[in-house]
C-alpha cells in the first residue's frame, strides 16, 4: 500500500514537472503567475519545480522583461535548451542518420551510416560507430550530452527498450537499451519511427503547440503517430499506427499492387510511393525513354507538379482513398492537425489541394492539413525530442 502510494507521488511530480518546463519552454519569458494561470498547479509546487529547474540549469531567469501579452516587468524564466545536449538517431533505409543537437532542436553535428537490411549484428556495429563518429566530431563537451534518442522501423516496445520485431535491421527481441547503456555509457531511450516522427513535428514543426495531432508518413510505408492530450499515443500492442489496414471498396482496392507483402495492408499497397512508381511503369509503357527516367514515387509527384497528364491521372487515383481516411481521422479524434511526414512529404503540395477539394465535397468538416516543415529530419528531431523527454523524467 505505502509503496503503491510513493509511486503515485513520483508519478504526479513527474508530470508536474513536466507541464511546467514545457509551459516554460512554449510560453518564455513567463512568470511563476503566469504557469499557474497557464497550467492550474498550486502556487507551492511551480515555486518547487522551478526552484529545482533553476537547479539543474534546464531553466534560466530573465530579469525586467514583459512577458508574452504584457504585464509587469519582473523575473521571468526562459527554457535553457541550449546548455543541454542529445544524440538522436534515425534507423532506416538505406541509411541511419544521427546528430547531436541542443533541446531547442538545433543541430550542431550530423552523419549518416548505411543500413544492411536484415543483418541484426552488421547494424549493430553500425549504430555503435555512428555513435562513435558523432561523439569525436562533434563541437559540443561529450560531457554534455546527456543521452540517445533512438527510433527504429518496426515493433518496438519502448517502455522495456526492447526491439520486438524490425526487418529492416534484423532485430528480433533484441533489448537494445540495455546493450547500448553498457556500450555507450549514455542512458539510451528508444521508440518506433513513426512515433518519433510525430514527436519530431509536435516538437519542432507545425504541430509546435498543438494539443491533438496525427502525423502521416507517406512515403515507402504508411503509418500513422498520434499526440492525443498534448502525449504521445502508445497501444497496448506496441504495433500503433497501423492505418496501413485500412479498407475500401473494390474500386479502390483494384489499382492496389497485386504482390502483397506478409503483413502489408490494403491502403498502404494503394496510395505508398512503391504502387505510385508502378502506376507510373505501367502508365509509360509505351513512353520507354521517360519509363526508365522514373526511378520512385516522388518522381511521379513531380511530374504532376509540372502538368504531366500521365503523372496527374496517377495523384488523382489515389486522392480518394487518402481523403477519406484523412478526413474519418481527423472527426474521430477530433484533431487540430494532420501533418503528412515522411519521403513525400516536400511533394505533398500537389496532391493537397486536391484532397481538400475532395473532402469539401463530401461534408462541411474540413480537416487542417499540412505538409511537414521538417521532411526527412522529423523522426531524428523526434528522437532528439524522446531524449528531452527522458531528461526530464530521469533527471
């Protein structure tokens, strides 16, 4: 009962703590009165929980300054993100990508390392070295790097730190988090891509402030992150984010890729970057010299851009199926954004406006939809985000 009963305090100081620093960290330079008002905690605890971020230098005072709005001039207190430093990394193909970066996202060092896919111990050993090179080239006092932020392809359990299953790497029931602390000495923290990502755009892009969010990836996979309450939505599963599955009619499903991979659902086969490519071979058949210039699916969202009749009918066939999921999203959870992330993401500006035209006319809820201001970076900045997080959970 008695340890029950810590734990719960542990916890209620935790996200206390939490609330406030972030409060700090979107509303500096803000008074004590102000985190209150903002947040709802007692007077006793902000003073607490400032008085301990003043300690561990994750805050700073600004002294005779307004505050955001007006009021009096007084002592302020600003987010000290740039004293404080992360590792994140980005495990995906063909290339893991690293970086060192401070907690306001700004990226000192940044490197890259090949993916050998399937070859569990060979991107092990890549990972390491990675880790290695970004420590003995970067600017930043080792000392000051506090942790890793890793995001990984596939089934990961992130509470436990273990890899359940990723056939991008070759990691099954690998508990990485536990073999990295004993090979790095620095405290790892580890969550799926497409979590990462959503925590990337809720962080540092678009969706910077926002209470509800979904993050699409649309590129080789299509996934789906959630930021529900202002926290990042975990299933019981482990395997969240699967709109991959979702259904549609047999007109819809007659342009899927008839090779369906284990595990593979029917819309990602429908509207993923791969079936753009092969809509696109099939299109060109009789175009042999343009057929063999279009090498992937951003190709494709290019050459509508431009007005390429052949590449426009491909976006179009496929802008139903994303309307309608895009759309059934957004009035279920009641969202203030979907942000579309991933490989296609920087060519979304094409098929957007014609998703909304879509929607606007099949009823009068039309979500907010943006493309990411982040593109290929969101999920290492999300993994610079998820060592944020452990920051300040294990501080």
């Amino acid at each position: 009962m008695l340890e029950s009963l810590g734990a719960d305090i542990k916890k209620i100081r935790t996200i206390n703590r939490t609330v406030v620093v972030n409060t700090i960290r979107t509303e500096g330079p803000v008074s004590k009165a102000k985190i209150v008002r903002l947040t709802g905690i007692s007077i006793p605890t902000v003073n607490r929980v400032v008085e301990e971020l003043l300690r561990e230098d994750l805050v700073c005072v600004v002294s005779n300054q307004h505050e955001r709005g007006g009021g009096r001039p007084g002592e302020l207190f600003e987010f000290n993100g740039k004293c404080h430093f992360v590792i994140g990394i980005d495990v995906a193909l063909p290339n893991m990508r690293g970086m060192v970066a401070d907690l306001t996202g700004e990226i000192f060092t940044e490197l890259t390392e090949p993916v050998e896919r399937g070859n569990g111990p060979e991107n092990y050993r890549r990972l390491l070295s990675i880790i290695e090179r970004l420590l003995a080239e970067t600017v930043v006092e080792p000392s000051k790097i506090y942790g890793i932020g890793l995001g990984v392809g596939g089934v990961v359990d992130s509470s436990n730190g273990v890899v359940l299953q990723s056939k991008i790497t070759g990691w099954d029931n690998f508990p990485i988090v536990q073999q990295l602390k004993q090979d790095t000495g620095l405290i790892p923290y580890l969550d799926s891509d497409i979590n990462l990502a959503t925590m990337g755009e809720h962080g540092f892009g678009v969706g910077q402030g926002l209470t509800n969010i979904a993050c699409v990836t649309l590129g080789t996979r299509v996934l789906c992150g959630l930021v529900i309450n202002g926290e990042l939505f975990h299933s019981l599963t482990f395997d969240n984010g699967r709109i991959d599955h979702f259904i549609f009619d047999q007109d819809l499903d007659s342009h899927s890729v008839l090779e369906e991979e284990e595990g593979q659902g029917a819309f990602e086969r429908l509207v993923s970057s791969p079936n753009v490519l092969r809509m696109a071979k099939n299109a060109l058949v009789d175009q042999p010299n343009i057929q063999a210039q279009i090498q992937d699916g951003k190709q494709v969202y290019l050459a509508a851009e431009k007005g390429e009749p052949w590449a426009l009918e491909i976006i179009q066939s496929i802008v139903p199926p994303l309307a309608v999921a895009f759309a059934n999203i957004f009035s279920l959870l009641n969202l203030e954004m979907i942000i579309i992330s991933g490989r296609l993401a920087e060519e979304s500006r094409v098929i957007l406006p014609l998703i909304k035209t879509y929607i606007s006319q099949k009823t009068s809820r039309i979500p907010c939809i943006h493309s990411s201001t982040l593109g290929s970076r969101a999920t290492v900045l999300g993994a610079v985000m998820l060592g944020y997080k452990g920051i300040l959970h294990n501080w």
